[in-house]
C-alpha cells in the first residue's frame, strides 16, 4: 500500500511499480532529506499548524529515523516508493497521528526540490574542494622541479619552450576557473522551494521564509510553479562536473603522451600505473585514459538530462525523476576521477633531461632570431620570410638552425640565442612561459587560489 492509496480501488501493477519506484537509487538523498524535514516541521510549528509537543516529537522521530539509516538498521517497506514516502511512513509508524500531520503543506515536488538542492549544495562544494586538491598538486610538482622545461606545442608541433610549472600552472588556470563556476552554480542554486507545495502553494498560513533560513537558504522561492519545475541547477551542476571532466580528458591525453616511449617526458609511480594480462614488460597509464574515458560519460550525463527537460510543460512532471541517476552519478565519477588524477601526479617522475634535450630543438629559436632583426627596425612579415628561408636551407641541407645562423654573413650576429635553455629565459612578456614572468604568475595564481578558497569557505 502506498501513502497515496485512498483514491484507488486496484493497487499498482508490478510493471508500473518497478518503472516508478526511485528509492533503489534516491535512498541516499536521506540525510538531506531529513535536515528538509525538520525545517518543515518546524515551519509548520511557527505557522500554528503544529503544537510545541507535536513539533518537538516530530523533530525526535526524524532524529531517530536518520539514526535508523546512519546505523544500516533503516528497513524499506513494500510501498516505499521513494526516499520520501519511506521516511513519512516511518514517521508515521513511530509518532502515529503526529507522524501523520508531518507532510501538511507540503508535496512530494517542493520537498525532492529542496532535498536535491540540498544534497547538490553540498556535493558541488566537495567536488570544488577535490578540485581544488589536485590544482594544489599540480603547483607542488611544478616546485619540485623548479627551473626544468619542455617544449610547448601547437598543433602537437614543437613550438616554443615553457618552463614545466608554466605549463601544469595552465591546467591549475583551468581547474581554478572550474572551481568558481561550481560556486557560482552553488549560489544560483541557494533558492528554497520549500513551501510551493505540489505547484501553487497552499491555504495554509506557512511562511517560507522561515524554513528558508533554517535551511541557510539566501531567500524562498518566487514563483511556485517555477520552485517545483526548475532543475537548471542540476543541469548547472552536471556542465560544470563535465567541464572539470574534459578538463582531466585533456591532462589525461597529455599524461598518455608523455609517458610513451616516444616521448618519455615521464612516468608515473608503480602505483598509478597498471601492468598487462600478456606482455610482461607493459607499463600502463591507465589512471590517465580513464579519466580521458570517463569524461565521456559526463558529457552524456548532461546531454541525457537537458533532452529530458527540453519538452516539459509547467510545472512537475514524473520526467524529473530522471535527474538525479546522472547527477549522482556524475558526482560519484569525477570524485574517483579527481583524487586519483591527483594521486597520478603526484606519482610522476618527470624526466628532465629527456625533455630539455626536446626544448632545445634549434628550430625553436627561429622566432628569436626574427625577434632580433624586428628590434633593428625589421618589419615582422619580412624578418619572417629571412628566417623561414634559413630553416628551409636547414631542413634541406640537414644542418640545425644555429649551424645555418653561425655560418650566414647577415646573421651570424645571432649565433648566440642558440645557446641551450636560453630561448626560455628570452620568454620575459608578462604571463610568458618564462622564469622571469613565473614569479608573478605564480603570485596571481596564489592569490586566485586563495580567494577562491575563501569562497569555497
Ligand atoms: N520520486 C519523485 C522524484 O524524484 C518525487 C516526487 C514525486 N511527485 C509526484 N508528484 N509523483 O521526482
């Protein structure tokens, strides 16, 4: 028997029952849905709906029942459709009639919006904080080898030299920013339902302002019909955990690459790394391609939910079930994502030599050597063309680049800028991939974190 049975002569088809149901996987919205429970119950004291003593037993029994769920002691029983109606049903079980004024003024769509706000809140801050770990990681392998460099590429073309820190402080811009949009997610999403009831409130003299507070909600709802239909801010939240998704893809891409033979940038600790079934000497970086692997699943996650919400009609609609399947899921996965992403580079050896020799490829110093004749008053198109014909006389007679300069009468000036590592100590503009523009990049990048974190409080 379900909760809602009293208008129905024949119970609910089994077929129907096993579509329906959402408890096997809204089970876990518990906690958050008890905390919204109390508030309501409290609401409903102030609003004179509820007496002292039943307000205070209400409060008790949803205490317990949490309890029973912490302790594993918590049973479903046969018409508990979802976290909601169980919780409800136990109430009732322990505080009889009391139990039984609990959802007054309330339905089931203001409640699971308010649940899953709450629940979402506080997962968007924990994903930030995981976030906010591996961005601190990224920075801390970057000290570790203060000084080393690798080419920068465009294209996957060897293009100019970057320090290392420059190059994992990029990645740290990009999570960071992620961060920001989880708490800017998490404050658009600070709006209390509670109180719209099934779509146009109620006759009732509640006040949602009231369970608005207790629940450290910036303000309640406008619009009812709005509160019980908006899940912009799963929808926010699954972008968000995707872009940090595809974020991780691309470091994870970059981490298959340099731990190849071809590049051998790096390795990664034995373990975070995984061995073959067959070839004995194989030394995977499989965290690395999950990562890349499982952001595509994030991706599906939000497409999944948006082309649920995109033919909806005002206001609930059962279709909004369907929410949160992908959104625990998607916070389930780039936590396993994140910390072992974290752990990977934490891992690395980073094989400077190897990657240094890279950096130190001549042809990288063809820019400069433009660069140069551009400061005795070349235009930059003209200084190009000079130089591009030098490394073509270079690739067509075999010779480096510096060989070419040292031996050309006009340039021979410039034999110089070929000396080894100095190309990177050449890139001094602002932001550059340099160690003299570093110490300031990496004071901004303190600093952002820093706020960030303060946000994130
Ligand atoms: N389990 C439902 C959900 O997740 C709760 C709301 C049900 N409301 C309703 N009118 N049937 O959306």
């Amino acid at each position: 028997m379900t909760l809602w049975s009293g208008r129905f002569s024949t119970p609910m088809a089994r077929a129907l029952w096993d579509l329906s149901e959402s408890y096997s996987f809204d089970h876990i919205l518990y906690a958050h849905d008890i905390m919204g429970s109390k508030a309501h119950v409290r609401g409903l004291e102030s609003a004179g709906l509820l007496s002292a003593e039943e307000c205070q037993l209400l409060l008790e029994t949803l205490d317990q029942i949490a309890q029973e769920f912490e302790s594993g002691a918590f049973v479903r029983a046969e018409g508990d459709e979802d976290i909601h109606m169980a919780i409800e049903r136990r109430a009732t079980e322990i505080a009889g009639d009391v139990g039984a004024k609990i959802h007054t003024a309330r339905s089931r769509n203001d409640q699971v919006a308010t649940t899953l706000r709450l629940f979402t809140r506080d997962a968007v801050a924990a994903v930030a904080q995981d976030t906010l770990e591996l961005i601190n990681a990224l920075i801390e392998v970057g000290a570790q080898h203060p000084g080393a460099y690798l080419p920068g590429y465009t294209h996957l073309q060897r293009a100019q030299p970057v320090l290392l820190a420059h190059h994992l402080n990029a990645h740290a811009w990009s999570l960071l920013r992620d961060v920001e949009r989880l708490l800017d997610a998490r404050e658009r999403m600070n709006i209390s339902p509670l109180g719209a009831g099934a779509l146009a409130g109620t006759s009732l003299p509640i006040q949602p302002q009231v369970t608005s507070d207790l629940l450290g909600f910036r303000e309640p709802f406008a619009n009812s019909m709005d509160a019980v239909s908006d899940r912009d801010f799963v929808a926010e939240t699954l972008f968000d955990i995707a872009m940090v998704g595809i974020h991780l893809s691309r470091m994870g891409e970059e981490l298959v690459l340099w731990t190849s033979a071809e590049f051998n940038f790096a390795t990664l600790g034995d373990d975070f790394t995984t061995g073959s079934s067959m070839l004995p000497q194989k030394k995977n970086s499989d965290v690395a391609e999950l990562a890349r692997g499982k952001s595509g699943r994030l991706v599906g996650n939000l497409t999944g939910l948006l082309v649920t919400l995109k033919g909806l009609p005002l206001s609930y609609n059962r279709d909004l079930q369907e929410d949160k399947e992908p959104l625990f899921d998607s916070i389930k996965q780039i936590f396993l994502m994140l910390s072992a992403m974290t752990g990977a580079y934490l891992s690395m050896t980073f094989n400077e030599g190897v990657a240094q020799f890279a950096a130190d490829d001549q042809f990288l110093v063809a820019i400069d050597v433009a660069e140069k004749l551009v400061e005795q008053g070349v235009p930059f198109r003209q200084a190009h063309e000079k130089v591009g014909r030098l490394v073509a006389e270079a690739v067509r007679e075999g010779k480096s680049l510096g060989e070419v300069v040292a031996t050309d009468e006009e340039f021979a000036q410039f034999a110089h800028l070929f000396a080894a590592g100095s190309a990177l100590q050449r890139r001094t503009s602002p932001g550059a991939s340099g160690p003299l523009a570093a110490d300031e990049q990496s004071e901004r990048l303190l600093a952002a974190l820093k706020a960030t974190s303060g946000r994130l409080g």
